[in-house]
RNA sequence: GCCGUCGUGGCUUAGCGGUAUAGCGGCUGAUUCGUAAUCAGCAGGUCGGGGGUUCAAGUCCCCCCGACGGCUCCA
C-alpha cells in the first residue's frame, strides 16, 4: 500500500462523476470537508490482497504516529490510485479503506472520501517538513516491512538520490564472534560489552536521550583549543593556536604515516562543477548533503571528501599493473557537509572538518582485500598512536550479503584482530557503491557513536570515472578502489581525545593529551622573579615546548593554573634547584586527583624522557610567546 | 527542517515591570612569595538583534539570529 499523508489546513472534496468502480454512496458523501487535518491520501496495491488484515492494521499504525506527530485528532481518508502502477482489486481495496476507518474511527473524526469518483478536491498543506511525507506498506515475509519515509522537500534543497535510498535500504543486525557466528542481536547477551551495547543501542534502537550538553565542548573552550565562531555558519569552527596546533600535529601524524604506508600526498580543489556528467552520477550514490555555491554561470558544490578530485586524476593517469596498489592521500581541509542544524554539537559533527582521505587502486578483488586487510590494521595502529585504544571504540562491519558468502574468512579475522564481538550489518541488495566497509565508532560520555578510521572497498568508481590500468598483457583493466580514512576527521579525533579525558575525569582520574599533543610539554615556574634568568636558561635546555610563567601570582596559583591546562610536566624553580642543579618535576601521567606526582630528576632526565615518550612523533614548536606574562588571552 | 529550553561586560552569573549584581579575567599599585586561588583600588554592560504592549521592559508579547536538548538524519 501507498500512503502519501498531507498536514493540512483544510481538505475539501467534490464528486464529480462516476467510474465502473465507484462505491454507491449517499448524498452527503458527495462532498466534504475538514479541517485542520492529516490527509491520508491511499493506494492499497495487489500485495495487500495476500492479507488485508495486516496492511490494515500497519496502515493505521502509520498513520497513527503521524497524527500524534503532528498533533491533529482529525483524518480524510482519501482514496487516490495515482500513487501506484500496481493496484489491487477495487473490491479489496474498498475492503481496506473501510478496515482502516473503523479502526481509526475510536480515536480520531474520520472522514472517508468515496471510492471510484472522478472527485475535485482541494488541500492546503501546512507545508512543515513532516507536513508531507509517503509511507510505503509491504507484508511481512515476502518482502520484510519496510517503511519508507521521504519527506517531499518544499524547497529545492539537494538531497541526494544515496541519501533517500538509505531510507530504504534493508539491512539485517548481526553480532559476530570471535568463533565466527552470527548472532541475532536480540537474543545475544551484551552484558558482558557495555560499550557495544551502547553502540548497538545507539545504531539500532536509536533512543539518544541525553540530558546534558558533551563535556567536549566546554573542554575545547577551557584549553583554548576551539570555539564556535558566530560570524560562519554553524558548524564552522574556529581555532585559537592551540587548537590549530593538535590539529596540525595530528594532520601531520596521519600524513606521516600514510607516506610510510607508500601514499602519495596530492592537493585537489574544494569545489566542483556540479553538471559535469561524472560527478552528478557520482553526487546521486553518496549519502551526503552539499553547499552549492554560483560561479559565473555554473552551479559549483563544495566537496564532502577528497573522492572527486583524486579519481579524475586517477582518470588521466597512465597507470600500470606495476604500480599497483596505487595510493594517493590528501588532507582535505575542508570538507564540506551541510548537516541539518540540529545534528551539529561541538567538534562531533561539523559541516567543515578536516579528512584524511586515501584511495588505493587495485588490480583485482584479491589484491582488494589484502589491502583492505592491511589498512584495517593501519587504523588500529594510529588511533593506538593518538591516544584511542581499542577498548574505546566499537567496531562495526558492514557489507553485501554476496561479498560475505564469498569472504567470511575476512570477515571474522577482523572481529579476531580487536579480540571482542562485533556489530554486524548486512544488505540483501548493493545499495551504495561499497561491497565492504568497516567503521571504529568512538562511544563518548553521554553514549553517542561516532566513526571515526573507515575503510570501504569500492566498485563503482573505477566505471563511473573510467580509471584504468595496463594488465600485464597489455589490456586496460578496471582497478578496484579503496577509500581509507585512517583517522576518521581530525577534529572528530580531538572530540574524541577531549571525551575520552572527561570520562576519565569522571573515574577519577588526572585527564591529559598525550605527549605529543600537548600544547605546552614543560611549564617552568620560578618561585620569584629573581628566579627568572635560571629558569629561563633552564627552558633554554628543553628540547620541546616550553614556557614559563613569570606572571606575578603565588606558585600555588601557577600550578594550579598549569594544572587546570592538562600540562604534562610542571618545574618550580627557586633557590633549591639553582644550589643543587636537579629539578623538581610535578608529572601528571602518574598524578592522581589531589595527590601530584613528584619527581626528583636532573634536566638532561627529564629531556630524554620527553624524546622517549614521544619517539616517532611529528613535532611543532610552540605556537605561543614562551612567557605567560606576553599572551592574550583568547576569550 | 520541526518542537522545547536558554541568550545579562572577555568568561561564569544575580535580578524576572521602576534604567543592573557578584566572582573570574584585564589594568594600576603593594607584595618577591616553595606546589589547587596574596592584598587593595580602577576600568568595563543602551541586558543577542528588531518590532510591539506600558507612564515605565533584561523583566510581558511577536519576529529574527545563535547555542543547547529532543525528533529526524548521518562518516
């Protein structure tokens, strides 16, 4: 059955003429009129002949929530064969409609528009984006209920076809584990996973109740990393120098790696001609929406990932089966999604974050998947790197029920990788352009997933863009194509790093950035001012970011202070230090709340530990004054 | 996009019909100090923007903007 449901402030009716079909009615029925109203305009289609009762009693539970959502106690049932190629018998469909009044009748004024009549009708709809919407009935069994909702857009945004096919997509939840079953996710025991629950709950069940703001936020203000930047869109973040420095440290980090991973770094625009042939095509399979923006004559869109820009020059390459897998990375900053206002909080979700993205080309699904294989284990180790481990994040595995049939080996060697359960969805039909994709979703303080590394074995692309390869005997060949993303967006990990150290503090715990990302590594603070020429040519030994407060304050506040930015290792400098030439060194990582970690060491100690500790790690000097006395402060 | 809550100096906030509280921060001065807030003084606000009601509006009403929460949606 089809149900196309209309808010309205009025709907009135006319009958004009007969069809062979027509109901026999009375004469008040050749007319009516109500108002303020949810029209229920109706296709019952030859499905429904296989159990009316059912289509009934789904119909009317439809059209009940919609009714309760848009507060109106008042229903037109309106009979309007229009809304399917595939109708069923009048006589059935008449069955029906009656079936759905009485049933509706208890608890709402129901009105019926006769069935069969050439009517003239007129409705003013309300127009609110739950004022229009189309529900599609199917039974149970042969084609499991799927309701589909596409809410009919009054303005022209762009949405595209990807994102309404979401709707639609039928999937099936599975819990896999590590002995390679599938489990059923109802009757399987999460107990023992409370973050996997959550995770699941989250993707599943989608109850978000939440009843205080991310504890991300007030932490991106606090350590001046971020703030909202009311002069931008929502979603559009500003960075004070901080905040911009982990990011760099960050972008560095995934780049670093990605180039040992053999990844060429390219730069591509940000925006694009959005009726050039290939991208529209390509616009229609990604579930994202876009900003457009004019240029001259020509309708450009923002890119939401660095796809575009990398597979057209995939396209004009001269690539060999020699230089296979090919790898190309760029860090976009930005990429662009116009997410719906209400889903953007903080560093989570934001419409211009940055993305590392990698495309590999493959010769063929084997070489695919060892790839695919390969960067799944790539993104375990950088998340590791930055701070996320394992247990912070939930893995979910998603892919074609064709692909699985023909790799489950793959499949459960993931779940054995992260030694824990995974959450399983899979589809009967190839909605997207991926056959395979895993996603690491972070599970923050308030029990909202996000993913974070992603990878997806694509093929669709290499068609659609007409990349291809010179196979060894000389035939050009299609490649299979990864995406990667090895991180997740930068700032998403920043959200994720500031939820994390917010849960911890919550256990109890000292919160801080690693190492390697934190803005200030040492603080030095001379216990007075003629402290300050030592404790100056003391920092001037540091090899890392230093600074010293040489603010007028008593040295309890300093530390406090130092303590209030998460900074790693505090050094108070006084008559002590300057006789005996060892320093004192509060340490955070082995702090507990209200009991500081003390330790003795000379310099030089200290030096080599912060090198050990940051091994491996990108570097970048301190983008502040090194005295505290020299900074503004930022809000 | 819809519903709800909120929006007072840089930050946090009191006031909820009679032109505005306090703390932090800033500035000035004193203090030269040993690990979670040294003392004193000064400056800084047409109470998110616009419109309306009233003799009188942060305070009541309407519209807009923004943040947060819910719905919806989603890497």
């Amino acid at each position: 059955m089809q149900l196309l449901l209309i808010h309205s402030d009025y709907i009135e009716y006319q009958t004009k003429k007969q069809t062979p079909v027509a109901e026999k009615i009375e004469e008040s029925l050749k007319s009516g009129r109500l108002e303020e109203a949810l029209t229920a305009f109706t296709a019952v289609e030859s499905v429904d002949e296989l159990n009316p009762e059912e289509a009934i009693e789904k119909a009317v539970s439809e059209i009940e929530k919609v009714a309760a959502q848009v507060k109106t106690d008042r229903i037109m049932l309106y009979p309007y064969a229009h809304l399917s190629s595939d109708l069923s018998s009048p006589k059935v469909a008449v069955e029906v409609l009656k079936g759905i009044e009485k049933a509706l009748s208890g608890k709402f004024e129901v009105k019926r528009a006769p069935f069969g009549w050439y009517k003239a009708f007129t409705v003013s709809c309300k127009g609110h984006p739950l004022s229009e919407l189309s529900r599609s009935i199917r039974p149970e069994g042969t084609a499991k209920a799927v309701c589909k909702t596409v809410a009919v857009e009054e303005k022209e945004e762009v949405v595209s076809e990807a994102l309404k096919a979401e709707g639609t997509a039928r999937s099936y939840w599975r819990i896999l584990t590590l002995d390679g079953e599938l489990h059923e996710v109802e009757s399987f025991d999460l107990t023992p996973y409370p973050k996997l629950q959550k995770f699941v709950n989250y993707e599943m069940s989608k109850s978000r109740a939440v009843e205080r703001a991310p504890p991300h936020v007030e932490l991106m203000r606090r350590l001046e990393l971020a703030d909202y930047e009311p002069g931008s869109d929502s979603g559009n973040m500003r960075y004070y120098p901080k905040g911009r420095l982990v990011k760099s440290l960050l972008e560095n980090y995934v780049l670093d790696v990605a180039t040992d991973f053999g990844a060429m770094e390219v730069e591509t625009p940000i925006m694009y001609d959005m009726n050039h042939p290939t991208l529209k095509k390509y616009l229609d399979r990604f579930p994202a929406r876009q900003y457009s923006i004019e240029s001259d004559k020509r309708q450009m869109f923002l890119r939401f990932a660095a796809c575009f820009g990398q597979f057209l020059m995939n396209h004009d390459m001269t690539i060999s089966y020699k230089n296979l897998p090919l790898r190309m990375i760029e860090m976009t900053r930005y990429s662009f999604r116009k997410e719906q206002r209400g889903e953007l909080v903080g560093l989570r979700r934001l419409r211009a974050f940055t993305m590392p993205d990698m495309h590999t080309l493959c010769e063929d699904m084997d070489q695919a998947v060892n790839q695919f294989k390969q960067q799944y284990d790539l993104c375990i180790d950088v998340l590791e790197n930055m701070g996320i481990h394992v247990d912070d994040y939930e893995v979910a595995i998603r892919f074609t029920r064709d692909f699985y049939e023909s790799n489950k080996d793959l499949v459960i060697s993931m779940a054995k990788t992260v030694n824990k359960p995974v959450l399983v969805e899979m589809w009967d039909t190839r909605f997207f352009y991926f056959v395979l994709k895993f996603e690491f979703n972070f599970v923050d303080a308030l029990d909202k997933a996000s993913a974070l590394s992603t990878v997806q074995i694509d093929v669709e692309n290499a068609e659609r863009y007409d990349i291809s390869y010179a196979s060894a005997d000389g035939k050009l060949e299609r490649p299979t194509v990864l995406h990667c993303s090895p991180s997740g967006a930068i700032e998403r990990c920043i959200y994720a790093l500031l939820e994390k150290a917010a849960m911890e503090t919550e256990e109890g715990k000292v919160p801080m950035l690693p190492l390697w990302l934190s803005p200030t590594q040492v603080r030095v603070v001379p216990v007075s001012e003629k402290h300050l020429s030592f404790a100056e040519e003391f920092s001037k030994k540091m090899d890392c970011r230093v600074d010293v407060d040489d603010r007028d304050l008593s040295i309890g506040k300093k530390v406090r202070e130092a303590g209030r930015e998460w900074v790693p290792y505090v050094v108070v400098i006084g008559d002590k230090e300057i006789e005996e030439g060892t320093i004192n060194v509060t340490v955070r990582s082995e702090s507990e709340q209200n009991k500081p970690k003390k330790v003795q060491m000379t310099p030089e100690e200290l030096n080599t530990r912060i090198k050990e500790e940051t091994a491996g790690k990108p570097y970048r000097k301190l983008p502040l004054a090194k005295y505290l006395s020299a900074r503004p402060k930022f809000f």
